[in-house]
C-alpha cells in the first residue's frame, strides 16, 4: 500500500492535481513539497481512512451535520486536520487547503494568491472572498468538532463519579 498518505497530516498545507509524469498530486506541507503517484481523491480518501472513515462518509458527515451544500470541507482527523476545495473536488484545479492560516491576495477576478505563515505561496483560481468564507466554514467545523468532543469527555467523566 502506498503511504503517500502519510504526508497529508498537521503539517500539510495544501493538495492539488498535476499531469507530471507518473505524478498524479502535488502535497505542499510545512517542510517540503512531495509528489504523488496516487491521486489527489485518493490520497484524502487514504488519510480519511487512517481516522475510521472514508473521504465521502467525512463529506456527507460535514455536510448533513454543518448544512454545507457545496464545496464542503472534509475533516481528516475531526478535531485536528482539515481542509477545504477550492471549487468542486471533482474539477481538476481543485486546490485542497488544509487548516494553517494564510493571507490572501486577490490578483485578478477570480485568481488570488495564498501565502501561509512559513512564506510558501500558490495561485488558485477563486476570488479571496471565497477563499475566507471556506477558511472561515472549515475552522468553525473545526472548533464545533472540539467542543463536542470536549463536553462528550465532561459527560464521561461526570458519568463515572
């Protein structure tokens, strides 16, 4: 089994799809950049996996539970690693952006430019409106994640007493 997946963790900042080769994804993290022979729905389909469930069943959770219609963000390890589409996953410059802070500078209608905190940078096709809604959307996923797991540890250990 390829382990490619392995990179898609805390330290992964972005996901995307190149034609490069025997290369199917490009994984941008904190320390490097890493090419993949799998590709990009796989890749996140793997890292699901590691967390008990699989990308679609991350996708339906988020979106019946948050009320996300589109471009949903999927939580890999739900109170730890996330990441949002750019547009729909299944277009072939879908960037994934996983949940490290980032500035945003919008280049033309429809094009911007995301620098994250370590200086690495990537164009996308998608304004910087879009790009802080769905920041916006995916660390409020993040945070109701953590409360809920956090008052489920509270309910637990109130329970044993």
């Amino acid at each position: 089994m390829n382990c490619d997946s392995n990179w898609i963790d805390n330290q992964a900042l972005s996901l995307e799809s190149v034609f490069t080769g025997d290369y199917k994804s490009k994984i941008t993290t904190t320390h490097g950049i890493y090419y993949s022979c799998l590709t990009v729905h796989d890749l996140l389909n793997r890292a699901c996996i590691r967390y008990a469930s699989t990308m679609e069943g991350r996708i339906q959770a988020t979106r019946i539970f948050m009320n996300y219609p589109k471009k949903t963000s999927i939580l890999i390890e739900p109170t730890e690693i996330g990441a949002f589409p750019t547009m729909s996953y299944q277009h072939a410059e879908c960037v994934w952006l996983f949940n490290h802070h980032f500035h945003v500078k919008e280049l033309d209608k429809g094009k911007s430019l995301v620098t994250f905190r370590n200086g690495t940078s990537l164009t996308v096709h998608v304004s910087k409106h879009a790009l802080l809604k769905q920041q916006h959307r995916l660390h409020f996923t993040l945070d109701t994640y953590r409360i809920i797991q956090r008052d489920k540890k509270r309910y637990i250990a109130n329970d044993d007493e």
